[in-house]
C-alpha cells in the first residue's frame, strides 16, 4: 500500500499484552526495517501498555459521510489501524467503479483498509439501485487481493432456497478461499442452520440474545455491533464469557460526530467496565479479527509488522500512540495521516418535486404504520386510523404518526409513500439521501411542502441529508455518490451535529435521527420498510399494501 513508510528502526520499552500466550510483561522490544526483530522480557517498572491495534470486524467507511482516508485519519487517535470495510452502499450507487473509488483512495494512506466484494447489489430486485454487480463481476472482485472476503449476504432468502445467482455468488467466494459474512437478523431454528451451512461464517445483525447463542452454537462467529443507530452490546457482550474465540466487534455504521468521539476503543473500554476478561475483549478487537480474514496484520510477535497502540493504563485505556508499519501515525488525539483531495464521482439524476408528488390518496382510513426503534434497524407494523382530508391522507402530528416517502435518485419515477411512527418531528421536515441499500432519497415530514423542500435541498446537491421548517433550511451536501464528502472530518462533524441538534429542537426524541431515518429503507431488515417502488413486508420479502381494507 501506499502511504506506508519504509525502514523505521527504534527501540520502545513498555509492558506488552501478548495476546497469543494471554500474559502481561515488561519488555523491550526491537523493530528494526517495520519489523518486530526481537521482544526480551526485562525487569523493569514501566507505566505504559502495548497491545495490537484495534480492528473494527464490520464497517461501512459511507455511512460515516467520510471518504476512507478521512475516516482513517480519525480512526487512528482512538488506536484503530484496520478495518473490514463492506463498499456495497458506493457499490449501489456506480458498482465495481464505486468499489475501486474505496480501493485507489485507500492505497494512499498508512491503514489498513480491507474491503469485501459486495454480495447484494442491489441488495433486493424490489428496489431501484444505481448498479449491478453480477455473478461475474463477484468472481473478478473476489480474484484481486485486495478484496478480501465477500461481503454481507443480505439476501437469505436466496440462500436458504438456493437461488442460483446467489450460489454463484458464494462459490466464487470459496473458489478463492475467502471467508463470507452473513446478515439474518432474527433468523433462527431450520432456516438458520440452512443459511449458514452454506458457508456463510458471520453475522453481525444479531439483537437478541437467544439468537446469537444458537447461532454461536452452530460455529458461526457472531460480531457484536454498537454504531450510531443499532446498538446490541449491552445484549450480546454477556457472550463473550462462553464463546470468546467466536467474537468480534464492529460498528457496522458511524456518523462523523460519534467517530470523532470514539471507535473500537468503546466497546473495549465499555466490556472492561462491565468486568470481562481483558485477554477475552483484546481478542475480539483485534486477534480474532485477523485470524478469521487472514489479514497481514502485525499482532505484536516477532516477525509481525510493527502494527500496535500504546495506552496509558488498563483503567481509562487513554490511547497515547498508534503505530502502523512502524510509523506512529496518531499520538495523543492527533493524527499524522494527511487530509487528501478526493475527486468527485456520482451518479444522480431526477427532477425537482412539488408538495403534490408527496400527496397519498386514501383507500380507507386503516393504514399501516412503520415503527421505528430506537437504537434498532429492525422495525415493528402497526395499525392506525388515518387522517382524511378531501380524500387523502395527512400526518397525525397528535399520535406520531407521520408521511414518509422514498423518491428514485437515479431517475424520475413516481414516489413511494407510507407512514412511520416514532420520529417525532412535531413541524418541519427531515431528508437523506444515506439511505441504505439504494441511497434513494428518504424523507420524513409533518406536512408536504416541507418534505418537497427538504428533498429538493438533497437534489440541487446531487446527495446531502437536509432540513426544512417553512423558510428555514439546512443542508449537508454529500457529493461523493450522493453519500460522502471530500470535507475534512472535523469540518463534516460539526455540519453534521448542527442540523441532528435542529432536528430534534424540531421535535424528534431519537438519538440518532438521520441514522435512524437512512435504515427506512433497508429492506432487507425486517419487518416493515419502504423503497422507491413501494411498502415491503421484509418478515415475507413481499410488497405490502399501505392501507387495510
């Protein structure tokens, strides 16, 4: 990789965690051409730690708003020096071009940023994507060493009943001995057992308890995820004290205000806290990580790469260094990875919308209701009594229960739009354009001229999330693929915490509310969503109509 420097030789004295023999000792240890030459056990009082770098097992670089570098330069001051990194949000947006935006931006700083072949783009036919990657097109990715693993199959379904395309897909990934992630949120009994005994070795989607056990059980290697929206850790981490060697952590997704608070430090410090094992934890951010990718990545012996952090103590766990290939690439809070130019490249392309392209006309007064939840991607359906209104539909401002629409991005195309409870916006309304899978244009309002207003911000940007309140208007242009930015982190942070704050002055109780609002659209999460082409049961993988008769 680029970006890396060459022969650094010092000498660093500290106690080192090893992570393979699970001891702690005072040592002096030699790196000598980036490589650890010689470790000797000296008899010494130090007040420092050295342990591997954090990894983070499961990660959209996207959906921090921040190109890889720019995530990089962050990630390192909380002692991160790698991540698996799926690119299928770019990949929805231009396909293998996407991906190879990641990869030619990666290769220029000192990180290690290892990407997957994305498995599900699109990630369902029951929406519009910018791109497609094939069969084929797995195979070319999964041939290049860079792509390390296939990437989150999201279609279980196709797996369990043996879907030709995605068979394809998964025997590509074998064919070049890479591992698979998985994604079955709630999936348990026989149609587990048949999803993983395809060789899928992942999954990071767990919310329950119950469930991750079993599928620990069945040798699958769970990922406990704690991003900006959904937040298992607090359920999942009690699993670390039976079935250490099969977790890992992940954020799978992190807005820029929370990376610039922390990373994979969190969960390290927050499963100390609660009193669990340090070997245990280490392990998870970071051993098992590398040995189940096979990365290259140094786990402080000799011979490795002089890949690890230095903290303070076991206590706060301060991180004082971050070393890459020998090169201390963060100290104390600051990072010495350089800020580059990124180039923009997209693929957007639909007309301004009128407050009557956001009007639902009623076929009863019965609807269906998306519920949100917080700190979940899962979503409930409930049942309501609508407002009339002249013969349609109007927002409950009363009860909660307000219009959301998905428009097509990529095309002019009639807009989709249902009802969701739980985002709170009492006036006003709130737009994104991270929408996952298909990073179609999500917004959520209490009236519709605020929504076309809110969406048309997004538009004029080619990719931003917004804001409208009447005159008032706010937004985060994302040029990037309609979905990240060549602004520094710091910049987009600061963007990012003024319109979440003036979101939730607007009403909406979520602690995430954008985060929240860019999962409306997965439907790949059960159990009620909405895509551009309409309301989707993702329990039944089927469309579903917005009003009961």
């Amino acid at each position: 990789m680029r970006g890396f420097k060459t022969n650094m030789n010092f000498t660093i004295k500290s106690n080192l965690i090893d992570l393979v023999s699970n001891d702690i000792y005072a040592a002096e240890v030699v790196i000598e051409n980036n490589i650890i030459a010689s470790i000797r056990r000296i008899d010494e009082t130090l007040n420092t730690f050295i342990l591997p770098g954090f990894i983070d097992a499961h990660v959209h670089i996207e959906s921090s708003m921040l190109v890889p570098s720019e995530f990089a330069r962050i990630a390192v001051t909380h002692g991160t020096i790698g991540t698996i990194s799926d690119p299928h949000e770019i990949a929805n947006v231009l396909g293998i071009e996407g991906v190879d935006y990641m990869v030619n931006n990666a290769n220029q700083i000192p990180f290690y940023l290892y990407f997957g072949a994305p498995s599900c783009v699109p990630a369902t036919h029951f929406e519009t994507a910018g791109a497609i990657i094939d069969s084929k097109g797995i195979d070319e990715l999964l041939s290049r060493k860079e792509i390390v693993y296939l990437a989150e199959m999201m279609n279980f379904p196709g797996v369990i009943y043996k879907d030709e395309e995605v068979l394809r897909k998964i025997s590509a990934a074998k064919k070049h001995n890479k591992p698979i992630d998985g994604h079955a949120p709630g999936l348990m009994g026989e149609d587990m057992k048949a999803y993983f005994s395809a060789g899928i070795s992942t999954d990071h989607e767990c919310f329950k308890y119950d469930e991750a056990l079993e599928k620990l059980k069945q040798g699958v290697h769970i990922l406990i995820r704690e991003g900006s929206a959904a937040k298992n850790f607090d359920t999942l981490i009690p699993l670390i004290e039976s079935y250490p060697k099969q977790i890992m952590f992940c954020c799978d997704d992190k807005h820029p205000d929370n990376l610039m608070e922390g990373h994979i430090n969190q969960h390290v410090k927050r499963a100390l806290t609660k009193g669990y094992n340090l070997f245990d934890v280490l392990r998870a951010s970071s051993y098992n990580v590398v040995k189940h990718y096979q990365l290259p990545i140094g786990l402080l012996q000799v011979g490795d790469t002089a890949d690890f952090i230095e903290i303070d103590n076991l206590t706060e766990f301060n991180i004082l260094k971050t070393f890459i290939n020998g090169a201390i690439v963060a100290e104390r809070g600051t990072s010495y990875i350089s800020i580059l130019d990124a180039p923009i490249v997209n693929n957007f392309n639909c007309s301004l919308k009128k407050p009557v392209d956001f009007e639902l006309k009623a076929s009863s007064e019965h609807i269906r209701v998306i519920e949100a939840l917080e700190g979940q991607l899962i979503t409930n359906e409930i049942r309501a009594n609508g407002i009339l209104n002249n013969g349609f539909i109007e927002s409950d401002l009363e009860n909660d229960i307000l219009k959301i629409a998905v428009v097509n991005r990529y095309h002019d195309a009639p807009i989709s739009t249902g009802f969701i409870k739980n985002i709170g916006l009492k006036q006003g309304a709130i737009a994104s354009c991270v929408a996952h899978d298909c990073h179609n244009i999500v917004v959520v309002g209490a009236n519709t001229t605020d929504m076309a207003h809110a969406v048309n911000l997004i538009i004029k940007a080619k990719g931003g999330i917004s804001l409208s309140n009447g005159s008032e208007e706010m937004v985060l242009e994302l040029p990037i693929a309609g979905i990240m930015t060549n602004k520094p982190a710091e910049e987009v942070a600061e963007l990012y915490t003024a319109i979440d704050k003036r979101a939730k002055e607007l009403g909406s109780k979520l602690k995430a509310p954008y985060m929240t609002l860019s999962f409306m659209a997965l439907l790949v999460i059960p159990h009620l969503k909405l895509s551009d082409k309409g309301l989707f049961n993702g329990k039944r993988f089927e469309f579903t109509d917005v009003f009961i008769n």
